[in-house]
C-alpha cells in the first residue's frame, strides 16, 4: 500500500545510511544474486521521488541506489539529482550507484555528475569463470573494465568500489581480478570480497554454490596479498557480521533489514513513519550501519 503523497509525515529521524532498491528488474541472470526477485513491479517515478525527498528531510547521509539493475530504470538520472541534493543541515550525502556496468556510456554520463561512488562487479580473472557467474549478457567483465576506466580517467570525482562475491564457481580466480586492471591510474579506491550471501536467489542456489567460512578466509587471505601488492584497500563482509548493518528499501516501499536468519520485512516505509512506528535502532545497529557505509564507501 502506497499513502497519497498529499498525505503529511511526521519528522523522523532515518538511519545515517540506505540502500535503495527501487527495482527487482535486471538484465542478467546471475545465479548467486541476494537482491529482490527479478519478476517484483518496480517503484514508479512519483514514489521512487518521495522516498528520495523522505530520505533527505530525515538526515540520511549516504544511499546505496542499487536492484536488481538500477540502470534500466527511465528515472534513474531525476533520482540520483533528487537524492544528491543538500541535506537539511547543507551537506550533500554520498550517493553511491551499483550496477552492473552494462548501461551504455551515453546512459550513465547522464547520471554520473550527481554520484560520489559507483560499484561494479569484477568476478574472476578467468574468463570462463566469470562468465559463469556473471550471466545473461556478454561480453560483460570487458564492458566492466572499460567503464571503470572511463569513470577512473573522465569522471574523477566518481570514486570507484570494485566487488567480487566468493563461490565454489571462481575461488580460484576472485583473488587475481586486479591483474585485469594493468594501468595503476584504472584501480578502483576500494576492493571489497563478498562471502555470498544465502538470500533471494542464491537461497535458491547455495547448496552448488556456496562455500564454507574456512574456504572462504583463504581466498580472503589471497586477494589481501593482490591487493597489497597493488596499494588497494581490501574490505570484506562476512554473513556473520551483516546482522544490524543494512536498512533496506526495496521496490514496493517495504522496510527490510537483515537478522541472523536473512531480510527481514518490516513494513511499509510510509504507513510506518505516518504512524510513528519507524524506530531505526530497534531495526538495525547504528555503529554497524555506519561502519558498513563508512568503510566500504569512505568520505573523500
């Protein structure tokens, strides 16, 4: 259920950070993927806009837009203007973009003026392995690589976070995605290594897909080695330390968060802030939230 806009919401006070997912939508088909069913409607321009407009009157500094695929969205480039601009205290919040890089240059030059950060996957130096777990349109790792350098060499305020989520499909070759990056000026700020996460479709997947916490320091512990050798900050998320960390607003408007069991659905996010229900820190960990954000999207 969706309030009239014309309908007033109290003030509130929102967790310092967000992750939007306005759409389920995407246009590949990846196996391990932990965002919304594909199938799910998509948040519509008016709404997708007064979340944003929420999520500005409450303080939020920094948004994670991501999916689903956030690129397809007709609206996307209003979006990110609307939840780029000043806080209410002057401050701009850091406006990150994930996506899978596969929107067109044309495209994402009409978003990229308003972003602080972008993300984009990078799965393995393998080719067939990351064709594997990057699936539904190819050639995707060289579309990935020529956008990381475009926004590296013509968009220097965009700061870049490169991801790679770990499975029993490219343990082997996670760890060396950096020697596909041959030019230091092209290295993203941060390289963060996901331990994937057992949620939505790689619920689906996690008995061939998975692998176990011992498996997974290793690779941990061999892409720390890459990253060193190249001076790129390495950060990790682990589903033992997601509890508390995430504040989720998916496409039809519901409040999710992640407790030792997965996501959880919490609500409406507008029938909980017109009731006064809203309470962020009975919902997740404030220190979490912000050390999550922090860390993996630093202030410049």
């Amino acid at each position: 259920m969706r309030l009239p806009a014309s309908v007033e919401l109290p003030p509130v006070r929102l967790p310092a950070f967000v992750d939007l997912r306005p759409i389920g939508r995407c246009n590949l088909d990846c196996p391990f993927c932990f965002g919304p069913r594909h199938d799910v409607p998509s948040m519509d321009e008016e709404t997708a806009l007064r979340v944003a407009s929420v999520l500005r009157d409450g303080g939020v500094r920094g948004v994670v837009i991501s999916g689903g695929e956030p690129t397809l969205l007709p609206y996307l480039p209003d979006l990110v203007r609307e939840l780029s601009a000043p806080l209410p205290d002057g401050r701009r919040p850091r406006v990150v973009l994930s996506t899978n890089g596969l929107a067109p240059l044309r495209a994402m030059e009409r978003v990229l003026p308003g972003l602080s950060w972008i993300a984009l996957p990078l799965e393995s130096k393998d080719g067939a392995e990351h064709k594997l777990m990057r699936t539904g349109v190819a050639p995707h790792r060289d579309k990935v690589l020529g956008l990381l350098r475009e926004v590296r060499k013509n968009h220097q305020h965009v700061r870049v976070k490169l991801g790679t989520v770990v499975t029993r499909l490219n343990t082997k070759g996670a760890p060396d995605v950096l020697d596909l990056i041959e030019d230091d000026g092209s290295l993203p700020h941060v390289w963060k290594v996901y331990q994937m996460s057992e949620t939505n479709y790689g619920a689906d997947n996690r008995d061939w897909l998975s692998i176990g916490d011992d498996e997974f320091e290793d690779v941990v512990a061999r892409c720390q080695e890459a990253a060193d050798r190249r001076g790129v900050p390495l950060r990790v998320y682990r589903n033992s330390t997601r509890t508390g960390s995430y504040f989720f607003v998916d496409p039809d408007c519901e409040v999710v968060v992640v407790d030792e069991g997965g996501e959880r659905r919490t609500g409406n996010l507008f029938e909980r802030l017109a009731r006064g229900t809203l309470r962020p820190a009975e919902l997740i960990t404030p220190a979490r939230n912000a050390e999550n954000f922090d860390g993996t999207y630093p202030d410049a």
